[in-house]
C-alpha cells in the first residue's frame, strides 16, 4: 500500500471534513454498514451544553428540569470536573450528528466513523429501533410537541402545565408500550389527529365514568375488574382513562409517553450500540490506515483516545463505577470477529452456530437481531469473561455475608453469562408496577400492584411518586406489594389519611 | 452523502428559556438565598451576580426505583483473588454496598446542595422583586451639566495646530485638477499637432511658432495655479456640548446610637443598597462616605458603618455638619451629583432639631441633588420628624419617608424617586 496520507491537521476546515468523511464513507459501504443520510453539523461547546441538558433530542418542550441538567453541566464543565462528549447523535432520518468545534481533525474523523457510520447504521438496523422508533419522523414529532406545550402553557398558565410535566416525568419509564408497535404518522397528521382524539377521548372518558344509574340490581359485589388485566403503561392507562382530565392534558401525557417510548430502545441496547459503534471507528480507521491514507501522528491520537474510551477498571480501582459498555460492547464485537475467523476448540464448542462463519454477516446478524440482554446471552464467550475476570457477587439479604457467586472458570462461565445478561434486562432494575384496580363503581381509586424480584423493596421515593399520580389520576392512589407468597400489603397511599 | 452545517453561529442559549423556568421554580428558595446573601454583601458591590445553593432534595424529581435490601447478584471486573464460594464481609452500609442502582444517579436522598450562580441581571431583578416590584423607575432628576469638547466634522477657518493636513492636500489636489484640466487638455492637443507638423516633410514655420506660443502660454498658465491656497485648509472643527457628569456621590448618613438595633440597620442596609443600585443606572462612577453618629459624626468604612454598636444621646446636627465639611472639602468643585440618604429612628434631642432645619436649608440642600430621610420606627414622631416637615415643605429636593417594616421599603423607595410629585402629599 502506498503511504499517502490526507492532511492531519490539527486544525480541521470544512474542506479536510469532507476528505475524511469521503473516505469514511467509501470504507463503511466495503463493510456494508447501511445508514441514513448523514446531517453533520458544528457546534461550538456551548452548543455541546444545550445539547446534553435536552437529553439529546434536538428540539425539546421548556421544562424546568431541563434548565436543572443544564445548570448541572455548566457548572461542572465549568469547574473542570468533566470533559464534555465529543459526539452526540441522534436517532432521526437525516440522522443528525453534532461535532464540536474544539476537536482536533483526528477526533472529528473518529467522531464521524463512530456516530455517523457506528451508530447511523445501528439506529437503522437494529430490530428495536425499527420497531419501536419511527427516525423519519422524530423531528416533526418534536416540532409538534415543543408548540403544542407552549400553545398550552400560553392558555392554561405555565405553573398547570409544568406541574402536569412533572408528574409524567415521574411516570416516564412507565410510559411504554413493550409489546405493541406504535403507528407511524407525520407532524400534520398528528396535527389533525390531536384534534380528533381530544373529542374521541373526551367521549369514551365520559362513557366509562357515566354517572347515570343502571337499575339497582346491577350493584353487586363481585364487580368485573377494570382493566381487566394489569396494565404496564401506567401514562397510557392514565391518558385514556383518568377521570378529570381535560382533553390537553391527556395530549401532553401523550407526548411524554412519545419521547419516553423514542428513548425505550436507546436504554435497552447500551453496551450493544456503543460497542457497534466503537468497533467501527475502529475497524475503518484501521482499515485506512492500512490503505496509507492516516498518517503515523494521526492514528496515535485516535488509539491514544480510542484506549481511553475502552478502559475498564477492575472492581477495586477507584475510577471503577460498574461496568464500561463501551469496553463491553467493544470487546464482544471483536471477539465475535475472532470467533469467526480463528475459532478455537472451546469457540467452536460453544458457538457452533457460527464459530468459522463469515465474520461480516455475523456481526450484522447480531446487530440487527438482539437487545443487549440477549445479545450478551447468545455471544459472551468463555475467553472474553476470562479477559474481564469477571465474577459475581451475592447478596443475599438475610445471610450475614456477601459471597462470590461464580468466577471465570469452567463451573461459573454460564452462571455468569446469564447473570451479566440479566443484569442488562431493564425488568429487572425498573421495579415491575402495573395498573391492577380501579375502583368503578365505588370511590373511583386507583390500584397500582408491585411485584418485587428478589425481595427487593421499593425505596423511599415512591410516596412522592404516588402523589405525582394522584395528581394525574385526581382520585386516591394506592401502591400494594405482592410478596412471594402472595400477601398483598399496601405501601403507600394518597392522600395519605383515610377518609378524606 | 453528508451534509456539513455550520451551526456555530446560531445562537448558543437555547437553554435559557429552561434556565429561567428552572429559576422561576425555585424562586422561593433563591429568594430566600438571595435575601441571605444581601446582608453578607457590600452595598457597593453591584458588579457580581449571586452564587445560590438549593437543598439537593428539594429539586429532585422522584422516580419509583428500587431501594435498598432484598436479593441481588452483581457482576464485577477484574477478580484477583476470589474463588467461588468465598465469602466476603458486608462493606460498612453507606459505601459502595447499595450497587445495582447503575442508573439511578438523580435519586440522591440528601446529599449535598445544588449550587449554581446567578447573573447580575438575575440578581438585581430578584433582589428588586422580593420588594415587589419588576424594574426600577428611571428617574428624571436634573443632572449637572458640564461643558465637553466633541469633534464636530471639518471648517475652512480655524487654528493652525487643528490643521488636517491630508484634507487640505486632498482639497489641493482636487482644485488644481479641477482648474487646469481644460488648459492640460488643449496642451495635449497642441502638442500632438505639432508633433505632426513636424513630422510634415515641408513644416510651415509660421504655424510651428504659433503654436509653440501657444503652449509657452498654456504651460505657464498652468505653473501660475498654486500648489495650495486657502480655499484647500480643512480645519478639525470641535464644539462644546453640554453633558451630564457621570460623577456622583452618595452620603449615607446613619443614626447608631443605642436606639439603633441590628434589624433596623439592615433596613436601613437595604435602602442604601437600592439607592446605590439606582445610583449606578444613571452614574458612571459614585462614591460613598459613610457618616454615622451619635452625640458626635464620625466618617467611617462601610463595616464599621452597619456594624459597630454605640450607646449614647443622639445629635443629628453633628452628622450635617460632617456632611457639610467634608462637602466643602472635597466635593466642592461643583462637578459632582450629591446625594444624601438619611436614616433614623426618630431619636434626636430636642433641642437639636432645628439646628438640623438651620444647617439643611442654609447650605446642604443648596448644593446635594437629593436629600432623602427615612425614618425607621413603629412609635409616634418626634420632634425631628416635625423640624423636616418643615424642610419638605419648603425644599423640593428633600423628602421623607417613614418606613415601619422589611415591606415598606421599596414602595418608599420608589415614592422618594418619584420626580418631585407627590411632594405635597407624601409629607
């Protein structure tokens, strides 16, 4: 190969950019990565803040909580107690990327590899995005939401729509559909539909809680259950069913639950979507450079940064804070590369499925077809928890002791491959609470049933949450515990004293 | 295929709108935070904003998440010395132990305070809205004028020193083009026909000289026009305009005799702040002096000023005369804006009192802009309050104010500096 590199820098120029993201580009096509166009835009470090404070979506609703995040992130950039991102992206089509200004040209070329081909092509393929998420139109969503927030707060006051706001922000992770695909819809259809459903909603609202008496007959104690199976979107069961609320509120519970759902695959495939990404700005860079086209200095910043990035810190260093999705992520991808191309005897025993296969159609299979749950089930291998040393650790509430649960050796190496798995399975850190009852014909209290897993309590913020419910709901809000057994225990009401 | 944008340029406040809802939210605790740090600040100190710390629990935002306690199994990196089946003794609870929380960073039950600092335009509008009211009304007092040379374009006339030598060149220039072009012009044409009539193979002789005359003639036309004249002098013109002196300097003058207890000298405190915030929107630079007094004045620094305890009778006059030397002293030349805040309980010994009315109307009020007495007290006036009344009604720069609590304060303030309306009335 001959050794011609592009221009280095330091100093980057929109001209030099493009260079890079050319060949970029040309690399990523050779390896298949399919993505959406690219939006790249530059942004000085201000911008950076603003960014990160709106949790990453471009345009967001005025919410206090925001302006919280911001202050936050501007006063520990400011007192040096942290770096800020090189990159953010985001999840639409053009799907959008924000290089900052202050990056050298080897961080911006890493930058584009990473989130313009890395996570673009994740954003696309993988089969949570595609389901849950509509890239196409997230943007005009946002549009909507930001106007139709401001368009309330101008009615109905600001202090009605911000209290409306933090209650469904309290309820955000319980504002997803898991099993049903949401529709796909533009901005203007969402616009004319918002007006059907308020009159739609109104109705059926109306309907359920008709006053009118049956006959009296009908009053009888074994009522049918309502809803008649436990409901997991608590925002939705609200939006639809909450006895007092006009029909804007129901829209702005709607839009959380949006925003709240666009992020639901983002949260379940962490360590998958930064590994895909970190290995492909790994992989094409390695592979222009290996064309000739980086210099020397060049690719000793990007490793340099790139080491950084994978760093895991055992159990007992002080940077240790659990364990680095990046590094995971990173690691599984080029294991499974290994895996593919030099199987070893113990690869080949417990990945015969694809143990020798291609390694390029492997990696895809996986990108496109996993949650970072299953993903880590099906692919940590035997070396790779050998590599991280990793062991578990049992806690068991009643025993005196912690104890080591499993270690990387032959006994433990599938104890710990679920362990880790399940340790990435959302279910079982978000505390499982579902709409159980709802009290029809009698005081009209709401129901809510928490099934602890393992024992594990729920902590001492859930009174405050119940009362951001009751004031969804307007009518008393129960929260009962089953515990294993099946003894159900009330934990928290509101109001908080019986009778009122 | 990628699109560049260059989006620096957009404007980098797009969380200011959250930033204001997030302090609009905790505007009781800033408030509260703001009110604290008034007392701890400088009255001249109106260049900083505010830093304000927030309780961590009370901007939390509540998440059901799962607590403390029950069974879990956690996976670590980097074992170096476990074998399965060890067991490990529980880490003091408080550290490390809790685990498995990963995600929940905002839950924080009580830990340090949210800290943050405010702008000055933040700070000022808060300080200002805790006295109930949006903005500051801008005065229109009389300012002092004082007489300033501004440039004022270009003259023909003028001092040689104010000569702009370029213009006048450039005047030069222009005026000998303008004057011999028509000359230069005919020169060019003569001289070309002579050149072909030299070049003829039999020259007419008589034509030749002719012409040749000619040109002697257009030359020294054109030699007789001046290098420059007086038409071409461009004088630097300047001009006195009048313009308001940015100068001023406020008197605080304060009862400290034993009446005077701590809270209301932070009243006090707070009304000099005001005045001195209000100050700084109309002048450049202001200097305080601090007067405070009791049976004697004494100049002292801002500390001392609203700190120090003294017992004792109470002699206002001997503040005035304070006032009135150190004036004479120092702010004498007539290019200062002088002010005066006044603030007492009342107290003065009877006798004084018209001394205070003599001293007032015979010279300060003569030569301050403003002279403002706030009277800080929940009992009957006393014989001073009536010796000014006196004053008020003659003077219209002198005005008074009764102030009985925090609340009062700013409605007061504002009355004082309203333009000389009202006067009648309020006292």
């Amino acid at each position: 190969m001959t050794y011609k590199p592009i221009d280095d820098g330091p100093d980057w120029t929109f001209d030099l950019l493009d260079t890079y993201h050319q060949e970029i580009a040309r690399v990523a096509e050779h390896y298949r990565l399919d993505t959406y166009p690219n939006q790249i835009e530059v942004i000085t470090a201000e911008q950076m803040m603003d960014a990160y404070s709106s949790v990453g979506m471009p345009i967001g609703y005025a919410h206090w909580s925001y302006g919280k995040k911001f202050i936050q992130t501007e006063q520990t950039y400011k007192r040096g107690q942290m770096g800020l991102a090189y990159e953010i992206v985001i999840n639409s089509d053009p799907c959008i990327a924000y290089l900052m200004e202050e990056n050298t040209l080897p961080m911006q070329a890493l930058v584009m590899a990473h989130a313009c081909y890395g996570h673009n092509s994740f954003f696309k393929g993988n089969y949570l995005f595609k389901t849950w998420t509509d890239a196409s139109s997230i943007i005009d969503y946002l549009v909507f939401a930001k106007n139709y927030v401001a368009k309330c707060e101008e009615k109905y006051g600001i202090d009605e729509v911000e209290n409306l706001i933090d209650s469904c922000h309290a309820l955000m992770n319980y504002g997803v559909d898991r099993y049903k695909r949401p529709q796909r819809i533009s901005m203007f259809e969402e616009q004319k539909r918002q007006q059907e459903r308020e009159d739609y909603l109104q109705s059926q609202v109306n309907e359920l809680w008709r006053t009118i008496p049956k006959g009296e007959d009908q009053e009888t104690h074994d009522r049918p259950r309502f809803p008649t199976e436990p409901q997991e979107n608590i925002l939705y069961f609200i939006e639809k069913n909450a006895p007092l609320l006009e029909s804007w509120q129901r829209e702005i519970i709607r839009i959380v639950r949006k925003v709240s759902q666009y992020f639901y695959p983002q949260r379940q495939t962490q360590v998958m979507n930064e590994g895909w990404a970190t290995f492909w700005h790994y992989t094409i860079l390695n592979h222009l450079y290996d064309e000739g086209k980086l210099s020397d200095s060049f690719m000793l910043e990007f490793l340099q940064s790139h080491t950084n990035v994978v760093y895991q810190p055992p159990y007992n260093s002080k940077f240790y804070s659990g364990i680095n999705p990046y590094a995971l992520g990173f690691n599984m991808m080029v294991d499974i590369r290994r895996i593919c191309e030099n199987p070893t005897q113990e690869d080949k025993q417990w990945f015969p499925e694809f143990a020798g296969s291609n390694w390029l159609d492997t990696l895809h299979f996986a990108m496109q077809n996993f949650k970072d749950e299953s993903f880590i089930s099906q692919f940590l291998s035997p070396k790779l928890m050998r590599d991280f040393k990793l062991f578990t650790i049992v806690d068991k509430q009643k025993s005196p002791h912690l104890e080591v649960g499993a270690i990387h050796d032959e006994m433990g190496y599938q104890q710990l491959r679920s362990a880790l798995s399940a340790q990435y399975n959302l279910s079982n850190h978000e505390p499982n609470i579902q709409v159980y009852d709802v009290d029809i014909r009698g005081d009209r209290s709401l129901t809510l049933r928490y099934i602890p897993q393992g024992g594990i309590p729920l902590a001492g913020s859930k009174q405050e949450v119940i009362k951001h419910l009751y004031r969804l709901w307007g009518f008393k809000v129960r929260l009962e515990q089953v515990d294993e057994t099946g003894k159900v225990e009330q934990i928290a009401q509101c109001p908080e004293t019986e009778g009122e | 295929m990628a699109h560049f944008i260059d989006r620096r340029l957009n404007g980098k406040n797009k969380s200011t709108l959250n930033r204001q809802r997030f302090i609009r939210r905790y505007k009781k605790q800033i408030k509260k935070a703001v009110s604290e740090a008034i007392n701890k600040r400088s009255v001249t100190d109106v260049s900083s904003g505010e830093s304000i710390s927030i309780p961590q629990r009370d901007i939390s935002e509540p998440t059901f998440h799962q607590g403390k306690g029950g069974d879990r199994e956690l996976i670590h990196p980097g074992n170096d010395q476990f074998s399965t089946g060890d067991k490990i003794q529980r880490p003091p609870s408080g550290q490390g132990g809790g685990g498995g929380e990963g995600e929940a960073s905002d839950q924080g039950e009580g830990q340090d305070d949210f800290v943050f600092s405010i702008s000055k335009d933040e700070y000022l509008d808060l300080l200002f809205e805790d006295l109930e009211l949006p903005n500051l009304q801008q005065s229109q007092l009389d300012k002092l004028m004082q007489m300033k040379t501004h440039r004022a374009g270009f003259c023909n006339d003028g001092m040689p020193s104010n000569l702009d030598i370029v213009r006048s060149l450039k005047g030069s220039m222009a005026r000998r083009i303008a004057m011999t072009s028509s000359k230069r012009r005919e020169l060019k044409e003569l001289e070309e026909e002579l050149a072909n009539l030299l070049a003829e193979p039999v020259p007419p002789q008589q034509k030749i000289i002719d012409i040749e005359q000619r040109i002697e003639i257009l030359k020294a036309q054109i030699a007789a026009v001046p290098f420059i004249d007086n038409y071409d002098l461009r004088f630097r013109n300047y001009e006195r305009r009048p313009h308001p002196t940015s100068k001023a300097v406020m008197f605080c003058l304060m009862d400290v005799s034993g009446s005077m207890d701590q809270a209301t000298k932070d009243m006090a405190k707070r009304f000099y702040i005001l005045l001195y915030q209000f100050l700084t929107r109309t002048y450049k630079d202001i200097e305080v002096v601090y007067i405070r007094h009791h049976t004697q004045a004494k100049e002292v620094d801002e500390q001392e000023f609203f700190y120090s305890q003294e017992t004792g009778g109470t002699i206002v006059s001997s503040a005035l005369k304070l006032m009135d030397e150190i004036i004479q002293e120092r702010y004498a030349q007539g290019d200062w804006n002088i002010y005066a805040a006044q603030a007492s309980d009342g107290d003065n010994w009877a006798d004084d009192s018209p001394q205070c009315t003599q001293i007032l109307s015979s010279k300060l009020l003569k030569t301050v802009r403003y002279y403002a007495y706030i009277e800080i007290t929940t009992r009957a006036h006393q014989s001073l309050w009536r010796e000014y009344q006196g004053v008020a009604n003659a003077f219209d720069n002198f005005a008074m104010q009764h102030i009985r609590s925090v609340e009062d304060i700013y409605p007061i303030f504002r009355e004082l500096f309203k333009k000389n309306k009202d006067k009648q009335s309020a006292a």
